[in-house]
DNA sequence: CGTTTTTGACCAGCGC
DNA sequence: GCGCTGGTCAAAAACG
C-alpha cells in the first residue's frame, strides 16, 4: 500500500477556494440582494468583495506553497524509494515481528543554508535506517529559516537569528514505517538505554527518554514519540554527538540485543527523523498560525497519512512547539 | 548476576 | 507563590 496520492490531482481548492481572483462571482444571489437593498449596502458589497478578493489572493498564494510542498515531497518520495529499491531488494512485509532487516541507512540532508552542521562531528552523522521496511528521512535544519519550507510568501527576511547555541546539537529523526504492530523500535545503530517516560500535553502517545549506553562518557539523548493522531509517525529527536565510533553493529539477522531500539510503550508506526541545531523561538504567532493553516490544507487535501504526519512533524519542529 | 525497563517521585522553568 | 509541564532520577522489577 504505498500510497499512491497522486499529485495529478491533488486539487489544491480545498474548500478554501473562494471564488476566484476575478471579482466576478456567478452567483445571483449577492447581485439579487444588492437588488433589494438598497446602495447602502453597496460599501458593504465592496467590503465584502475586497475581502473577498484578498482572501482568494491568500488562497491563490497557500496554494502555490502546497504545490510547492506537494511537488517537493514527491521528488522526495521518488529519491526515497529508489533508494529502498536498490537497499533492501527484500520486501518482507506483513507482521513477523521485526525481524530481520538489513541495516537499510537512508539518510537525506535537505538544505544547509548559511550554518550547516559541518565542523565537529566525530562521527559519522547519523543514520537513520528504514526500520521494517519503509522509509526514513533525515533532515538537518538549523536556527534558520529554510529547511523544508519552500513556500516562499510575502514574509520580511527577518529572524535570522544570533543562535549562540553552545554545542548542543539537536536531531529530529522522523522514520516512516508501516508496522503498526507494537514495536517502535528506531534502530540506529546505537545502545540506548530507557531512562524515563512521560505523557505530553496535547499527544495521546507517551514520550521515551533514551540515552546512549554504549559508552559513559556518551551523553547523546534521544526522544521518541509518535505522532499526536496518526500513530504512523514515529518522531525520534537525538540530542549531541556520540563520542564514540557508532557501533560497527553488523545488525545479526535474527537476534537483537536489547538496546539500540526505542519503543515507546506499545506504540507502531514509522519514524522520521529531522536534525536540527538550536532552534530558539523566534517566529511568532504568524508563524504557527500559517503552520497550523498549511497544516491543515495539507490534512484536507491529502490522503496520504505520511505525508501529513511528515509534515506536521517536520513543521512542528521548525516552530518552536505550538 | 549484570543490565535494561518500568514507573512514581522529584526538580526546574514558565506563565498566571 | 502556585500550578502546570517537561525532563531526569532512582528503586524495584524484569530479562537473559
Ligand atoms: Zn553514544
């Protein structure tokens, strides 16, 4: 079920399509009830149609970002799945546990503007790998703006932020995955061990608080927690640099060692993982209120739960928590 | 027997 | 200062 949703046709009118850019409206009914009234009405009409005008300008531009997304998520998804293709020719599917698989590392960097991770980096970044056969995204954002945001729209370059961040490297790793059995396991190579667990505010799903085991000097965190309604997205936030070669782990096929696994308590789904580097709030209200507004234009039109959880979770980490 | 998971307590930051 | 939240600790349990 590789969710075929087609761009062909996403119809970008989402409901939101008032009218038109042209101010000539087929209805009757508003010319009918200019009728009756009287010219007094006629500013209000005016009002109205300006609003009217602007609002389909609003729509016109939203929709333009959405194609923008749509188009780059779909490039995205054919990289991806070339990718799968020629990694992991196997295509065991259906439940069977987790087994097996092979280490399928698939790892994407979308952008890398002015900062850049770069430098430090004792090891090898990290790696997100396709767990039970699905998909995994790897996107390394900064304090910026940028990463997946391709909409570009009427917004001063402002922000642009004196990020002093010290050193605390922050990774999103969201993995998509079919699975929707109880394993959440986010298997990047590394022992982690399970330091505690919380319930979020607005998420149904608890989150897991994971540590790197494998040496103690290694203070790497990682967080894992799936998607506030689409169990589907399982979203693994990494914090530091391990100071350790990452585990040559050749991944036995059969037995895994208890670690390098992160489940959140009975909780399926894919994961994905973003990097980040420091981002502080900086965008306000405008900000998340497009994000919300781009949010849900994107869960009304398409159906592609992956597609959504990515990006209300890639979105969701360039915005400072709602 | 050593390691990891579980789980409630504890604590710090923040908004009111 | 109080209550809410998110993050961590640590004791006990579970696992191998
Ligand atoms: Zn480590």
């Amino acid at each position: 079920m590789d969710e075929q949703w087609m761009i062909g046709q996403t119809s970008l009118s989402l409901g939101l399509n008032v009218g038109g850019p042209r101010g000539a409206p087929p209805g009757t009914r508003v010319l009918v009830e200019e009728d009756f009234m009287s010219s007094k009405k006629n500013h209000e009409v005016e009002a109205l149609e300006a609003e009217l005008r602007r609002v389909g300008e609003e729509n016109r531009r939203l929709s333009d970002m959405l194609r923008a997304l749509v188009a780059k998520y779909a490039d995205l998804q054919g990289k991806v799945s070339g990718m799968m293709a020629v990694a992991n020719n196997h295509h065991q599917s259906s439940t069977t546990s987790e087994g097996g698989s092979s280490a399928s590392a698939t790892r994407k960097r979308a952008r890398s503007d002015s900062l850049d991770t770069a430098s430090r980096n004792p090891s090898p970044p990290l790696t997100a790998a396709g767990a039970s056969g699905r998909f995994a995204v790897s996107v390394t954002v900064v304090p910026d703006q940028a990463d997946c945001t391709p909409l570009h729209q009427p917004c001063n370059s402002k922000r642009v932020r004196a990020d002093e961040v010290k050193a605390s490297r922050v990774s999103k790793l969201y993995v998509h995955a079919d699975p929707s059995d109880i394993n959440l396991v986010v298997k990047d190579g590394y022992q982690w061990r399970k330091y505690g667990q919380k319930v979020t505010k607005d998420n149904p799903c608890p989150r897991a608080y994971f540590r790197c085991s494998f040496a103690p000097s290694c203070q790497v965190k990682k967080k894992v927690q799936r998607s506030a309604e689409d169990k589907t997205v399982l979203v693994a936030t990494y914090d530091g640099d391990h100071n350790h070669a990452p585990p040559p782990k050749q991944q036995r096929s059969g037995g895994r060692k208890s670690g390098d696994a992160a489940a959140v308590r009975a909780s399926p789904a894919p994961v994905i993982v973003q990097q980040q580097r420091k981002q502080e709030a900086s965008t306000a209200e405008q900000v998340a209120d497009r994000k919300n507004l781009v949010e849900q234009m994107a869960a009304t039109l398409t159906r592609d739960p992956g597609f959504k959880a990515a990006l209300v979770s890639a979105l969701s980490g360039r915005i400072p928590v709602a």
